[in-house]
C-alpha cells in the first residue's frame, strides 16, 4: 500500500515538475496544480494510511490523524486561489502581450499550426 | 541609570535641537550644549571612585538569548574618551556657530553633531561588545552624512561615500572578530571577554577574531593601508575635521584597541600587525603631509601620521608604551582640534585653504597666528608643549624595544624620521601661512580676525597644551593614570610626568628631529622637486574605479543568476531543491521503516494505476490542451478518491468541489489562449526536462516511502480529547478548523480574499479576444448555451443550495463546513454562468461578491473578536444545542458565525475570480463557452 501510495505521489511529482519547466503559461499552470496535488497527498499521508478511521467522533473506534487533514484542507482552497492567481497572471500576459511565452519576450514560434508535422500529438 | 542618559541625552537633544533653529545660530547653539553639561555633572560624582580604579557597570536586558544587553560601563579609560568628546564637543559647538553662515541649514547640522556625540559616547561607555557594534556602525553612518554636509559639492559626497564605505566595511569585519570572540568566551559582555583572555589567546580561532576586530579598527583610526579616507573627508565643514577627524571617530578605533589591550595584546600576531601597521602609517602620513598644498590636507595627513603613532606605541605591546598612546591621544586630540579651528578661521576669513596663496597673515590677524603656531609647535614636539612629552615617551619606547640583531635599530630610525617630517609640516605650516611675504590673489583680502568668541575655543585649547605641556602631573596625570589603569587591568607600570628626564637618547632624537626638520623646511624646494617627479596617485579615482569595476561585476553576476527567463528560475529552483535534499536521503539509506509495508487491495490499486497513468498522460500530451485538461481532472477526481479512501471525508468532499471549479476555470482560460502549446525545445532539451522530472519523483517517491513506514507519535491526541468538550463538535478536521487553528483560518481566508481581489484588479480593464475557433480550423459551436443544459441547471438551483446549507449546519460534527459548503454553493451559481450567461445571471443574482468577501471576513473577524466582550481570548469559542426537524440535534457554536464567515468568503472569491474571467471577453454575453460546458 505505501510503496503504491509513494508511487503515486512520485508519479504527480515528476509529471508536475516536467510540466513546470515548459515554456509555455498553460502547462506551467497544469504542472502547478499536478505538483500541488502531489504535495497535498504528501502532507495528508504525515498521518499516515488510515482505513475505516475517519476523525468524526464517535463512528470508528481508532482514528485517523485529524491535523494534517485540517491543514490540507485548508491548502487545497489555497491552492486553488494560487491556481487561479496564476491563471490570471497568464491571461494578463496573453492580453498584453499577444503571446504565452513565460519568459515574457517575444515568440518566434508559430501559434497556429499550418503543418500538422511540426506537432507531435 | 546614569550612564545610559549619558548616552541617551545628546539623541534627545538631536530631535530638539533643531526647534531651536528658527531663534537663530545663537540659541541653537546654546540649546545643543545642554546634552554635553547635564552630561559633565552627571559623570562628576564619579571620579572620585574612578580616579581610585574603580569600575561602574549598568545593565539592562535587551535581547538576551543572543547576548545583546543595554550594559554600559564607566572606568578610567572610557572616562578619558568620555571627557575628550563632552569638552571638545562643546568647544566645536561654540567654534560652529560663528563658522557656519545664518542661510545655511543649521539645525541640520546641530541635530547631525549630536547624534554623532551620543554614538561616540555609546561606543566608549558600552560594556557589550554587541551595543558597542551598534553605536560604531551610528558612528559611521552619521559621519556619513556631516562630511556631505555641503551636499551640493560633488567631492563632499564623493568623499563621504569613501569614507563610508572603508569604516563601514570596516565595522562589518569588526562584527566578525566580535562574534567571534562571543563564540570563544561564551558572551559579549567586557567584564567576562578581558577577563577570558587567556582562553581567547590561545584558541585556534584567535588570528582570525585578531585579524578582524584590527580590521575594524584600522579602518576607523585611518591606519595603512586604509587611511586615504581621512584625507578625502576634508570635505566636511571644518567643525567636523576638527570633532571627528581629530578628536573623537577617528580615536574609536584606538579606544578599540586599548578596550580589548588585555584581551588581544601581547602575542607575536597582535606585535606584528599593529607595530608595522602603526609605523608604516607613521611614515607615510609624515611624509605625504609635507607636500601638500592644502591647509587641511596638511593637517589630516598629519592625523594619519599621528594616529599611526599610536598604534605603533599600543603595538609595541609594553605596558610603558600604552601608557604613552594614552597620553598622545589625548594631546593630539587637544593640539590637532585647535589646529582644524586656526585652518577654519583662515578658511572663514581668506576664502582659500591653498598655502601657496595664504602668506604673511601674521600682519592681519596676529592674534590667531599666535595660537596656531603655539598649537603647531606642540604638533612638532617643541619643549613646554604637551606634543613633546608624549613624543619623549614615544622616542624612549622605540628605544626600548627589544627585537633581535639589525632589527632593533628599526622603530628608533623611523620614529626620529617621523619626527624630522613632524617638525619640517609644523614648520611649514606656521612659516608659509603666516610670513613668507605676502598674500597671492586671495579670494577675501584684506581678511581679518574672526570674531571674538570664535577664537574662544582654540584659546582654551592652546592653553591646555601649555598646562599639559608645563605641569604634566598636576595636569593630566590623575586622569592619564585612572585610564591607563582601566587598559592595563590595573597593572600600571612605574612612569614619571616630568618636564625633563635629563640627558639622554629620547632627548638627542628630538633634538635631532627637530633641527633636522627646520633644515629639511630650508631645503623644501629640492623635497618638492624630488616629490614632483612621481605621478601622484588620486586615490578617489582609484576608489571609484574600484567601486565601479565591483558594481559591475556584481551587476554581471545578477543578470547571469537572473537572466529573466522563468524557465531558467524554475529549473534552478528545482535543482537547488533536489540538491538540498541529496544528502538526507542517501544518509536515509533504507527506504522502507521498521513498521514495513501493509498489504493493497484491488480497487485501491486499480485507482492508483489510473491515477498514475493519467498524471504521466497529462504530461506527455500536454501539448494538445484540452486533452491535457481532461486527463488532469481526472487526476484531480482520483485524488479525492484517494482522500475518501484513507479516512479523510473531508478532504475528499474539498477536492472534489475545488476540483470542479479548478477545472471550470482552467477551461475558461484556456477560451482565450491558443489551444496548442508549439514544439520549442530540442531533444537534448527535453531529454534533460525528462531526466530533472524523474529525479524529483523518484526523491519525492523515496522520502515518501521512508516516512509512511516509520512509527510516528502525533499531538492530534490533543485534539481528539478536547473536541467534544472543548469545541463542541465531533468532526475533529472541522473543529480544528474553526475554533483550534481558527486564527490560521482566519489568516487563510484572509489569503483568499486578496488572490480574489487581486484577480479582479489585473482584469479590470484588460480586454481579451478569444480566437476565432479551436486552432484546427473549426469554428466554435453556435449554440452558446445549450438548451437542455439551462433547463437542467436552474431547478437544480434551490437544491444545491440546500444541500450547501445542510452540509454547512452539519459541518461540526459531519464531514462538512464552512469551506466545502461554500464551495458546493459556488459550484451551484457557476453552473448558472456557464448554462445562460454571465448576463443573464448577473441580472438574476444582482450580487457584488467584492462585498460577499468583505461580509466574510468581517462575521470572521466579529466572531473571533466577540469573545473580548465576554473578557476570553481571541476566537474562544462557546456553544450550545439546538435541534431541528430533519437536520436533528446539532450546535450551535459561536464558531458557526466564524464558518459562516468562511462560507461567505470562500463563495466571495470562487465567484468573483470566475465571474472576472468571463467578463474578459468584448461580447462576453453572447461568447461561446467552448466544448460545449
């Protein structure tokens, strides 16, 4: 179960962070949100695996760890207030600049495709 | 209690000061000695018990578990500074109110001058290392801004930035000496660090604390290969030469050396670094001064020259020397203050300090002529003056010093070489700016003496040359000896203050410097000349190329580190982080813990398989977008499964809402950017992306797994016990939430608010066309919103809102709240955005979620702050039972209000990020939702 679960959290983790070093603003935020749920699994998982023993009072007889489930609970709306921040920042640019570059110069590169042979789908 | 006003007084008097500017020169100067008297009377109940070898310490904690304490400490030695910066304070108060003009900014200047006073006087009478850092860095600072007084002038900021920035590199280097110290003794405090110095010679770490705490004070006290500061600080007004560049700052890094004298002297390194650096000095700034044209120059190559004497004599390291540093640092003080004010009265009156236009002022102002040359000749060592006694002491003392074979006729050599140039600047002085014929074109002429009570503070001066130098012991003596005894730690050696000590070599040397000098005077064209054919070195031009090549070093070096590339930051920062956690993970070394592993299930592992696939799938198709988005919402799905999975119902009811809103919004942007990410990279590119990514999920995989199978103790027990009877609810996650870590939440919402506001001010009024179709030459579909999607949305309405509203009441002791409530609710009213339009709702729900923030966070806040009223902490939560038909029995807690709170934000902010986004369109009432949603 925990090789899985770390397996798991590694997979999220390597996806995000190749996503995070595109050059472009959209799979920048994908790689984000990828990386986040990564983390947010990470975090929950200090309390370790529990089965059956969610922290409502009086249904289980043993208990999961209820703090880092208030934490990630809490990280999970945040995150999603970064992700749209983030969203934004890249609509802004798109805007002002007419491209989606993270670097912020200007593109050489075609936005729309005339050949399908330069993008491997 | 005493000495700390002692310190804090000339700061009060700084902020005063300059209320009294408007009354004139006259009560400004009046007002800003006050700090310096109250001073004077304060320390005077004390001498008795000083003059005896006492010591008075007076501590207040400040910061101590760093070690930084208000301890200040009043002995013979921090006296004879204490005295030296209060009277000559004074005096220069007097001299600057005549030098200074009516239209000039007075109270600038005074304010300026008194600051500087209290940092002198917080450097002399800390007792903590550390606070005397602070005050020596004040010092600095404030010297910083008295030489650019005349701001307007470009060599006074030049010089002032020079000056800058050699003592304040300086003081860094001091901190590092002190710190180290700290770390040999065990604590900043004086009384522990001297009476360590055993321990402290013979650590390892003693060259390096050595090295720097000199560096610091080398830096300071001007020494070579440091000294071209002084110089280049003439800039000042003279009042500021004469305090600072005679009297007090320049005699900081002096008074360092003799404070820390039993601490550090006394071994080979501190005999080598601070002689040679003493006599180098000694004979440069000797030299240098002949030769100089300028009336200050002369004199402030001579403080280099004199300055440099006395840390010969303190290098030396006999007890008999430091007695005579001692001695010369108070007659230098005197006769090199007076000589400033005689250089700033001739300035004043003749509008030029260039000696070879300032000549045969003895015809119109005899009466300065006489104080100066008195002053002079105690500068070159003439008998009756106190200049000569401290230089007997010192010509004995070069004799005295014991170094092997040829070595030992060094120090007598160069001191009476020193000397012969001493002699031969005096001479200059007296001779080129008061006879050798007549003025040439100077700009004031004829010029006149200054007014009365300007020549006041030079006549007190003089005259105590002439006491010092005629009646040393009645003099000066108790004084000298209460502070020799404070350097010494009480070991004061056997010394006479007398006119004559007979016929001996001491005296020959003088004798010797002295005719020496006059011939040399006689014979100054040919030094001139001589001098003449080297290329002078204009150490400000160096200075500033040296600044400039630093700045432009350090500037190549941000812009390679910041080369404004995202990409570039975004793979150093993964590196770096992969780096940092290398070495744990490999001192790691067995991946699975003691508890081991448990066994999986199938549907478990089915979801993690899926879950697995699809986070690779996003990344390896993130070129097409939409298909990258779809993948990643399932990702998202899976992981809220995950959280259901492993006893978190509330984590997986929040990421199940944050999930649907996620992926709304990432729809939307994705409307108005182009819906193909283009090939840039190259193979080699992205073949080192792939490898980067993988290392980061095999260590994220690793850490992982080696922290899942390790027995772990957690506080939760805590919280678990007290959630019923302390929060009143049995859902634990929620109660934590709302009433453990409530003001965590309230800082998270607070958080969310600002994301939502700062959405909405970055698309204010930005306007966005989205493309005309999906890039493949489709155009979007003409039916904007579907009709089976309206008819479904509305009914479903009310009842999203009431199970919202369930799912909030029950949130204390159900899986639910504030926050996954609001979350279904915005999901709710999203859904009516996206089925008819913003429009079409915006008329229907006339909302301003700015204002269903702002009502958030204020129940938030009143909630917290509600339990003042009844005289509990902030947040303190109370409850009681209510029960209703259907929902049952739940509780009703003041920390419902909060969770209201945390509703109505997280509705708030979800709303109006959303809402922004799809009012970027120019048509955004009739633009096409793409994909059909």
């Amino acid at each position: 179960m925990e090789l899985v679960y770390a397996l798991t959290i590694g997979a999220l983790t390597a996806s995000g962070v190749y996503l995070l070093l595109r050059a472009r603003t959209f799979p920048v935020i994908v790689g984000l949100t990828l990386l986040s749920y990564g983390v947010n699994l990470f975090l929950f998982s200090t309390g370790r695996l529990v089965t059956g023993g969610q922290p409502i009072l009086g249904s289980t007889d043993s208990y999961s760890d209820p703090l880092p489930q208030a934490l990630v609970l809490t990280a999970i709306v945040i995150g999603f207030a970064m992700t749209a921040f983030v969203v934004v920042l890249a609509l802004r640019k798109q805007a002002d600049h007419h491209d989606d570059h993270v670097d912020g110069r200007e593109s050489s590169a075609r936005l729309l495709p005339e050949d399908e042979e330069d993008y491997d789908r | 209690m005493t000495l700390s006003l002692v310190v804090l007084l000339p700061f009060l008097g700084a902020i005063a000061a300059p209320l009294f500017a408007q009354a004139g020169r006259t009560a400004i100067a009046i007002a800003s000695s006050v700090p310096a008297l109250v001073a004077l009377m304060a320390l005077f109940p004390y001498w008795k018990r000083l003059s005896e070898g006492g010591v008075l310490v007076q501590t207040y904690d400040w910061m101590p578990s760093i070690g930084l304490s208000l301890s200040f400490r009043l002995d013979g030695l921090s006296l004879l500074f204490a005295l030296l910066i209060l009277v000559i304070g004074l005096l220069i108060i007097l001299y600057a109110r005549y030098y200074l003009k009516p239209q000039e900014n007075v109270g600038k200047f005074y304010a300026l001058l008194l600051c500087f006073k209290g940092a002198m006087l917080g450097i002399v009478l800390s007792s903590n290392l550390l606070l005397m850092l602070v005050f020596w860095e004040l010092t600095s600072l404030v010297s910083f801004l008295l030489i650019s007084f005349w701001n307007h002038k470009k060599d006074a900021r030049r010089g002032a930035r020079m000056a800058l920035a050699v003592t304040g590199g300086g003081g860094l280097a001091l901190l590092a000496g002190i710190l180290l110290i700290g770390r040999i003794v065990g604590s900043y405090e004086l009384d522990d660090v001297l009476a360590a110095a055993d321990l402290i010679k013979a650590h390892a770490l003693y060259p390096f604390a050595l090295t720097l705490v000199l560096l610091g004070a080398f830096t300071k006290s001007a020494q070579f290969p440091f000294h071209f500061w002084l110089p280049h600080a003439m800039q000042a007004p003279t009042p500021v030469s004469a305090y600072l560049h005679s009297a007090t700052m320049v005699k900081a890094g002096i008074f360092l050396m003799a404070r820390l004298y039993p601490a550090l002297a006394g071994t080979e390194q501190w005999f080598y670094m601070v002689s040679f650096t003493g006599m180098a000095t000694l004979l440069i700034g000797a030299y240098v001064a002949l030769f100089k044209h300028d009336l200050k120059g002369l004199l402030a190559h001579s403080t280099v020259s004199h300055l440099g004497l006395i840390t010969l004599l303190f290098g030396m390291g006999t007890r008999l020397a430091a007695v005579a540093a001692l001695f010369h640092v108070i007659n230098h003080a005197i006769f090199k203050a007076s000589l400033f004010m005689a250089a700033g009265i001739i300035d004043h009156e003749t509008g030029t300090r260039d000696m070879r236009r300032i000549n045969g002022l003895w015809r119109f102002m005899p009466h300065t002529a006489t104080l100066a040359m008195v002053a002079a000749s105690s500068m070159a060592g003439v008998p009756l003056l106190n200049g000569f006694l401290s230089k007997e002491m010192f010509f004995a003392e070069s004799l005295a010093l014991n170094l092997p074979g040829f070595w030992a006729y060094v120090p007598p050599l160069i001191a009476t070489l020193a000397g012969i140039f001493a002699v031969a600047y005096s001479a200059r002085f007296i001779h080129d700016v008061f006879f050798n014929g007549k003025p040439v074109d100077l700009p004031i002429y004829p010029p006149h003496e200054p007014p009365r009570y300007m020549k006041i503070p030079v006549e007190i001066l003089v005259f105590a040359c002439i006491m010092v130098g005629m009646f040393p012991a009645i003099s000066i003596g108790p004084l000298l000896y209460a502070a020799a005894s404070a350097t010494l730690a009480g070991d004061v050696p056997d010394y006479q203050l007398a006119l004559m000590h007979g016929f001996n070599l001491p005296l020959l040397m003088s004798f010797l410097a002295f005719f020496g000098g006059l011939l040399m005077y006689s014979q100054r064209q040919r030094f001139f000349d001589f001098h003449a054919r080297f290329k002078e070195i204009d150490e400000k031009a160096v200075f500033e190329k040296v600044a400039m090549r630093m700045e432009d070093l350090a500037s190549t070096f941000t812009n390679k580190l910041e080369s404004g590339s995202l990409q570039r930051y975004a793979m150093l920062l993964v590196l770096s982080a992969i780096a940092v956690a290398w070495r744990p993970i490999e001192e790691l070394g067995v991946f699975i813990g003691a508890n081991g592993l448990s066994p999986i299930d199938v549907p478990t592992l089915i979801g993690a398989v899926v879950l697995i696939l699809c986070a690779i799938g996003t990344a390896a198709m993130h070129r097409s977008r939409f298909d990258a988005l779809i993948l990643l919402s399932v990702v998202g799905l899976m992981v809220a499964l995950a959280f259901a999975r492993f006893s978190a119902p509330d984590l997986a009811m929040t990421q199940l809402s944050v999930e649907v809103v996620t992926i709304v919004l990432l729809m939307m942007a994705l409307y108005y950017m182009p819906s193909w990410t283009p090939i840039e990279a190259s193979w080699p590119r992205r073949l080192r992306d792939i490898a980067i990514a993988l290392v980061a999920g095999i260590g994220m995989t690793l850490i992982t797994l080696a922290m899942l199978t390790q027995p772990f103790e957690s506080i939760s027990g805590y919280f678990l016990e007290h959630s019923k009877s302390g929060g009143g609810g049995t859902n634990v996650v929620n109660v934590i939430l709302v009433d453990f870590r409530g003001f965590d939440t309230l800082g998270e919402i607070t958080v969310l608010a600002i994301a939502a506001l700062g959405i909405y001010t970055l698309l204010k009024n930005t306007q966005l066309a989205p493309p005309p179709g999906d890039g493949h030459g489709h155009p979007w579909t003409r039916d904007a919103y579907p009709v089976m999607l309206r008819q479904i949305a509305r009914p479903m309405l009310p009842l999203a809102l009431m199970i919202s509203l369930y799912i909030f009441l029950r949130g204390h002791n159900m899986p639910g709240g504030g926050f996954i409530a609001g979350l279904i609710t915005s999901v709710a009213l999203v859904l009516q955005y996206i089925a008819s339009g913003i429009q079409w709702t915006q008329a229907r729900i006339p909302i301003r979620y700015h204002n269903v923030i702002g009502l958030g966070l204020l129940f938030a806040a009143v909630a917290g702050a509600g339990s003042y009223a009844f005289g509990y902490p902030f947040l303190t939560s109370t409850f009681g039972y209510i029960t209703w038909p259907v929902v049952g029995k739940f509780e009703v807690a003041s920390a419902l209000v909060f969770d209201l709170g945390v509703y109505l934000t997280v509705i708030g902010a979800t709303l109006l990020a959303l809402v922004s986004l799809g009012n970027l369109s120019p048509h955004s009432a009739t633009t096409h939702i793409k994909g059909g949603l």
